[in-house]
C-alpha cells in the first residue's frame, strides 16, 4: 500500500490541496469523495504485515501498551491491537462537522455539492487534512502514554511531521528508553537508544521473540 511521502508516494502523484485540504473538499467534494472511496478500496484489500501482528501479539505480553498511529487505514486494530490511539484519524469513517457524530455510511455521495448532515453539517472522512489541529483527546492521550512509558518504539515515521513527531522526545525527556525501527535512519536516529534498521515486518516479530526469550529466562 503506497506511503504519502515516499519517493513514490501518493504526494508525488497528487497535490495535497486538491485531495487532503477542507478548501479542496468544498471547491470539489465529488473528487474527493472518490478519492476516498478508491483508497478504501485498496485498503480493504490489504491485511496487516507481521509487524502489526507482533505489536499486537506485544501488547498481550506487557502490562500496558498504548499503540500511537499516525496511520488511518485501521490495520493495527485488524491485526488485533486494541488499545490504538489513532491521531490521524480513520479513513473508515465519516463524521459530521457540527454535531461530530459518526456517520454510518462509509462512503460519501459522489456529487457536486459536499453531504449534510441531519443537523446541517457537512459530512466529510474522519481524517486530519492539512492546516487542521490533531483530535484534542487524541493527542492528550498519545502525550500522556509518552510521558509515562518505559519504553518508547518509534515504528516507521519519518519523525518529521509534528506535533506528532515531539512524542518520542518527550518520551525520552522523562526516561524512557527510546528504540527506532526504521528502513534508513532518521532526523530522530540521535536521540534514540538503539537504531534499528530495516523493514518494521522482518525487525519486530525478531524484537518480540528475543524479548520472550529473556523473559523466560
């Protein structure tokens, strides 16, 4: 499933303010809404790779995880993981602007005019869009999971897209250990603990089970 800021990712192919922008949603909701519904598609087709299946499997092994996702496609919670704070939002869902209640109909109509709502609001994903301030509650949570963790995984970030991207630090600030799994280092690798370099599927089931293993010890 193609990234947003890779070098082939989606923003190479698309531009962020006609897809991903609430001015683009308004100048052109029927674009948008197919946007949307092609992505969820594709994400439909996709099932969780063994490292969402090793977080998860983590999560039953401690006594406490608190799973931080910049994600949106709701594989984390496929793969079983039930504590996911997802600060992006979820591409699974729609939610009504004014009331903020969660639409039921997983895909928007293609027309020209944005959906309403049953108060009147408009109906758009229930994603953060560019300009827009992460969920409150959300990123409450994710500051408070950082603060009082042990340990810190940062996962596949490109740790450059904030206020996301301050979490591993603040963790590290009140002494946690700081691990960053990742294909190439990042503008984080100098303040981690451990680098460890490679695919997230092939480093943290190795992760889990050497963990277990010092565990059984």
């Amino acid at each position: 499933m193609p990234t947003f800021r890779s070098n082939d990712g989606l923003w190479k192919q698309f531009k962020p303010e006609e897809l991903a922008t609430f001015e683009g949603f308004i100048r052109n909701p029927a674009l948008v809404s197919a946007w949307y519904a092609e992505r969820r598609k594709i994400i439909r087709e996709v099932v969780p790779n063994a490292g969402h299946h090793a977080l998860a499997h983590l999560e039953a092994c401690v006594p406490r995880l608190s799973l931080i996702t910049q994600n949106i496609d709701g594989l984390h919670q496929k793969a079983g993981s039930r504590h996911v704070i997802e600060l992006h939002g979820n591409i699974h869902r729609n939610i009504c602007m004014q009331c903020r209640q969660v639409s039921t109909q997983e895909e928007l109509p293609s027309s020209t005019m944005p959906p309403q709502c049953h108060c009147g609001g408009l109906i758009r994903p229930d994603v953060v869009w560019f300009g827009e301030l992460l969920p409150t509650e959300a990123f409450d949570a994710a500051s408070n999971a950082a603060a009082s963790c042990d340990v810190f995984l940062s996962v596949g970030t490109s740790a450059v897209v904030y206020p996301a991207a301050s979490l591993p630090t603040l963790a590290k600030q009140h002494g946690a250990r700081l691990v960053e799994v990742n294909i190439e280092r990042t503008d984080l690798s100098p303040y981690a603990d451990d680098c460890l370099i490679g695919p997230a599927g092939v480093i943290l089931p190795d992760l889990i089970e050497t963990l277990k293993a010092e565990w059984s010890r």
